[in-house]
C-alpha cells in the first residue's frame, strides 16, 4: 500500500461509522492511491537489495499476507507471489519495512533537469586531477581518467544530496576527479564534475563555461562508485605495489612478505 487512506469521493457513512473518529474510518472505509511509476522503482529496488544481502531466492519473497484478506479496492498493491516457506515471517516483516520506507524515500533516478536522450555534445574538459586529499600510496589520479561514457553514466544515475552531505567529512573521497562540458538540444550547457567515489557536482553555464545565476547542485551515484572501481583495480594495484616496495626499502617488510600482502589485497578486492 502507497501513501495514507482517503474516503472515497461521495462516501456515505453509516450511522455506526459516522460515530468513529476520522483515523478509524479511514482504516474502515479508506482508499488508498495507486502506487506511482516511481515508487514502484523504489520498492522493485530495496527488494532486490534485501535479497542480495540476505541471499534469499525469488520464491521466498511474497506479499505481506494480511494484503491478502483486503478487498480490491482497499488497496493497491505491488504483486510479490510465492510459496509460503520458513521464511515467511522474517521476510513479511521485511516488506512491511520496504513499502514504508518507499513511500517516503526518494528514488535513485537522474535529475530530469538534465535527461541523458537529450544530450548533443559531451566534452571532456579536464581528464584528470588531483586535491590536497590526493594519496598515491592509495590511488594515483594521472591513473584516473575521465570517460564520455563516465558522464553518460553520471547522467543516468546520479542521485540529489544536500551541500552539508556533499561536503561532509564523512563522505569518502580519493582526491582525484574529472570534469567535463554537456551540451543539450535545447542549448542548455552544463558542467560536470565527477570523481571515482561517485560525487559529483554540476552547474549550468554558458559558452565560456562560465556558471549563470543557477545554483550549483550535488549529487551522490553509487553505481557509479561501484563501476569505477572496478575499472580502476589495476590502477590500485599499481598503488599498492608503490607503498610496498617503500616498505621493502625501508626495511620494514621482506620481499616475499610485500607480494603475499600484494596477493591478498588484490584478492580482497575481487570478492569471493
């Protein structure tokens, strides 16, 4: 169920019912609202994520079974059918969870402002850079570069967040990033910064690249995180063979003790 319960229009209630407070009578009577395209989203992909984590078959997740004894028009609801098994109260209680924290949490989609269908021109304007934050004992930004494609990426996915949250020092951040010019079919033009751990920022601007009176806006993408990491493991392979070696040379770990740490943090980063 999406949102709270409404009377339906031209209810007519009963004498018992016209006695109930209001909040009793919405839950007697009340209609809820068909789920929107995005809340729908929103659920499809907090199911997923729960399970992922809880490694849970597709059979074990089903819809909460008091939905079951409602009437039709008593709610909308998202069809999750399977076969009750063991699991049934952990994950009823987990979906009851999810749908609530769907209504009111904002969906991991792009910002319309700027649609990704409506891109003519991307420019990549500075491929590489470094911060004070930079560390190449951790990652090296010459070996982190940015792409069309890590724009277009960006653009599919970014998420809005608050300045506070995007400048906090809890926010994980390798000092490197790239930037670049996106030009639309309107003619809007913006400018995007994007580092590895998926912050990003962009504001518009005109031809010179220069910002126009629009406030600049923040953004957190973890696919984007997520992808680049990948794609940068020989590049923290390189750093982790750097600070190896200096330990070698200084005479604080052996050679052979540097490439079983080599190893094992190469296959840490792998995964399972």
């Amino acid at each position: 169920m999406v949102g709270r319960a409404r009377l339906p229009e031209g209810f007519n209630p009963t004498l018992k019912q016209r006695k109930m407070p209001l909040e009793r009578l919405r839950g007697d009577a009340g209609v809820f609202p068909t789920p929107t395209a995005a809340q729908n989203q929103a659920l499809s992909w907090l199911v997923h994520v729960l399970q992922s984590s809880m490694q849970l078959a597709t059979s074990e997740v089903f819809r909460h079974p008091g939905c079951q004894q409602k009437e039709q028009y008593r709610g909308a609801r998202r069809e999750l059918d399977a076969p009750h098994t063991h699991t049934m109260s952990k994950v009823s209680i987990l979906l009851m969870a999810l749908v609530a924290t769907a209504m009111g949490a904002p969906t991991h989609a792009a910002d319309k402002r700027y649609p990704l269908d409506s891109v003519r021109k991307i420019e990549v304007v500075e491929p590489s850079s470094g911060s004070v934050w930079e560390d190449k004992n951790l990652l090296d930004c010459s070996d982190v570069v940015l792409t069309e494609e890590d724009v277009r990426y960006a653009l599919r996915h970014i998420r809005r967040v608050t300045e506070k949250a995007f400048f906090s020092e809890e926010t994980e951040r390798t000092g490197c990033s790239g930037g670049a010019s996106v030009t639309f079919r309107n003619g809007k033009i913006i400018v995007i910064g994007v580092e590895p751990t998926g912050r990003i920022n962009i504001f518009e601007a005109n031809a010179k690249l220069e910002p126009t009176g629009v406030p600049e806006s923040y953004y957190g993408c973890d696919p984007c995180r997520k992808r680049k990491m990948i794609l940068l493991q020989d590049a923290f392979d390189r750093a982790d063979e750097r600070r190896l070696k200096k330990l070698v040379a200084q005479g604080r770990i052996s050679s052979t003790e540097a490439e079983l740490l080599l190893q094992k943090a190469r296959s840490a980063r792998k995964g399972p």
